[in-house]
C-alpha cells in the first residue's frame, strides 16, 4: 500500500471515530433535547445535569490519556472507546430513568475521549513518525461532520419516530460508521524513530506557559459548553424561531466540518497562538449574535462562526500537543483536555440553572462570552511566555 493511500486510510479512520464518538454518542443528544423534553418529560435543568454528566466522562477520560503512556494500551483502549459508544447509544432509547441516562452520557463521555484524544494521538504519532505535517485538521472535520449528519438525522426522523426510536436508529448509523473507524486505524509502531531514522524527541514549553494556557483553555471551554449543548433549545425559544432550532444546528455544524483544516492553514501563515486568539475572539461573536438580535440571519450566522472556530481551535491546541510532544502528544492533550473539561461541567450546570431562573439562556450566552473574553486575553499573554513554538519536521507536503 503506498503512503499516500495509508495516510488517506488513516486520517479517514480519525474521521469517522470522530464522527461515531462525538457526533453521534455526544452530539446526538443536542438537536433531540428538545423532543426528550417534549415527550420524555426530561426537565430543563436535567438536561443540563446529563450534559454535565457527559463530559464529566470526557474529563475522567482526558485523566487516563493523560497517565497512559504505552501505545498499544491506547490502542485498545479506542477500540473499546468505539464500542462504547455503540452500545450507550442504544442505551439511551431503552429507558426513561434519569440515573441510567446519566449513567450513559457519562460512558459516551469517555467514548468521546478515547475518539478525541487516544485516536487523534495515534494518528498524530503516525503522521510525525512517517514525516507528514502534524495537523489533524482533515480528522477534526468528523466532529462536524457528526453535527450535520446528527441534525439531518432528527430533522428526517421527527416526523416518523419518537424520541426513543431515534435513539436506536442512530444505534444502526453508530454500527456502520464503527467499521472503517476500528479497521483503517492500524496498530502503532512504539519506536521512537521516525521512517527516514530521525529519533523523534519531546520538547516540552514553560511551566508558566503551561498554567496560563490551561486557564485560558478553561474559559474555552465555558465559551463552547453552553452553546453546543443547548443551541437548538435556545433557538427553539427565541420568537419567530420555532422549529428551526436543527437549522442552527445544522449550521454549526456545517462550520465546524471545514473549520479545522481553514484554521490549519490559518496557522501556517500566522502562526499557531495567533490562529488561537483570532478563532477565539471570533467565536465571542458567535456565541452572542443570537442574542444581540434575535432573528434568523443572526442566529444562523452566529451558529456558523460559532461552528467555524470551537473545532479550529480543539484541533489547533492538539497540534500543539504533537509539536511539544511527538512520542506522546496524548499527554498534553490529555491535560488540555482535563481544563476544557472542568468547563464542560460545570458550564451547563450553571447555564441550566440560569436558564430555569429567567426562562431563557441568554443569560448563560452572556456568561460564556464574558469568561471567553478573559480566555483570549490570557492567550495574548502567552506569546510573551512562549514566542517560538516548535515546528514538527515536514518532508511530505
């Protein structure tokens, strides 16, 4: 098989665990908590304990990727990641019991981990040891991918099915994206010498660096949480905007598809913080247009700018995992990840509970922007910290 087919396999691979792992196990639950709450009498601030739930699994998950160093256990871990989320999938559609709902968003949480994170390591690891460009852009378009297949799905299916045989319906789409997820990803090669003989050293940054980049990815993750998790409700409230919650949705998620390889070439010109603090003062922006004027153009716009730089920026600070660390780019991914985690959980417990108080979730969207604001100050401070980033050796274009 020549190299170029086998990085097509293998980025392809990333593609669809992403699409399986985040889009179907983690973004499926978006554009149906609306229909949950309709016809499973899921409450508002339920939804908001089960996202939070969620990605308390995504941030127990970031834990092990960080204390893990062996490939080969990362390796069967995804693959256990893929089934897991096959089968908390179906879990979903088979009970109305709030404890066993949490129980399955907080597996799907760790499938998500184990897509992101240990999959999108090994892929990292194999594209640096065979010389190719430390870039996961083309992977990370499977989280958008995911957002715009799951919106399509609940589009077509609303008028046909309940909530719960949606969920099993999307259990069958999970079935068949696993496959190619699970066999185009090949075992990894645990040397640390690259294919022209190069040993592949790590090259960590500054401990100042490191704590000010994890706050500042902290407030990332409050700027994203509230509107990927209730973008569709919040869409579903606004006057004049009924049913058009999975359009926003849709929107989103037709952003985030090319964002990351957009942000990628972004990165080349400018350089990878400046690609940082661009996407993240655009995605302030994002988050407040369907507040700042609530109609259908703003919404949208906002949904797709929105969707246009939160997976940019996950895939840009991932590729800064693997220039720091080539052997084992997880291990700061992991850590990134346990900051935007914390965020994660606490971010839709806190918009939940405003949203219960006032009837609507501006005032959340007015939270995240003001945390997100503080975030992309903090990464200006960085280039101060840590001009120079390390450029992975590039043979192949």
């Amino acid at each position: 098989m020549s190299s170029n087919i086998q990085r097509f396999k293998i980025l392809s691979a990333g593609v669809f665990s992403l699409i399986l792992t985040m889009g179907v196990a983690r973004f499926a639950y978006t554009p149906l908590l609306p229909v949950m709450q309709q016809q499973a009498g899921l409450g508002v601030a339920e939804g908001g304990w089960l996202a939070a739930v969620n990605y308390l699994g995504y941030l127990c998950g970031a834990l092990v990727a960080t204390m893990i160093s062996d490939l080969s256990v990362k390796d069967r871990l995804y693959r256990i990641g893929l089934v897991v989320a096959v089968i908390t999938t179906a879990g979903m559609g088979l009970t109305e019991n709030i404890w066993l709902w949490s129980l399955f968003r907080f597996l799907a949480g760790l499938s998500c981990a184990a897509g992101m994170l240990l999959g999108g390591g090994l892929i990292l690891n194999w594209l640096i040891r065979n010389g190719y460009r430390s870039e996961l852009g083309i992977t990370f378009g499977g989280v958008g991918l995911g957002m715009v297949l799951c919106s399509i799905a609940v589009e077509l299916m609303s008028g046909y099915f309940d909530w719960s045989q949606q969920w099993l319906l999307f259990t069958v789409i999970a079935v068949v994206i696993m496959v190619p997820a699970w066999v185009w990803l090949p075992p990894p090669d645990s040397t640390k010498v690259t294919s022209s003989g190069e040993t592949m050293t790590d090259s960590p940054p500054g401990p100042a660096f490191m704590r000010v980049f994890l706050v500042a990815y902290f407030c990332a993750g409050i700027g994203y949480v509230v509107s990927a998790t209730f973008i569709v409700a919040i869409v579903e409230q606004l006057p004049g905007l009924e049913g058009k919650g999975v359009w926003a949705f849709m929107a989103m998620g037709a952003g985030a598809t090319v964002s990351a390889i957009i942000w990628d070439l972004i990165a080349r010109r400018i350089g990878l913080l400046n690609a940082l603090i661009s996407a993240s003062i655009l995605q302030i922006l994002g988050i407040l247009l369907p507040v700042i004027e609530p109609n259908l153009i703003f919404t949208m716009t906002g949904a797709l700018l929105f969707g246009a730089t939160f997976s940019g920026m996950v895939c840009l600070v991932l590729t800064m995992a693997g220039r720091y660390y080539p052997t084992r780019p997880a291990k700061m991914m992991g850590k990134m990840t346990l900051s935007f985690g914390v965020a994660q959980i606490i971010g839709p417990l806190i918009a939940g509970l405003l949203a219960e108080e006032s009837g609507n979730y501006n005032d959340g969207l007015y939270m995240a922007a003001i945390v997100m604001a503080f975030g992309s100050a903090l990464l200006v401070t960085l280039k101060s910290l840590e001009p120079n980033i390390k450029q992975a050796q590039v043979v192949h274009p």
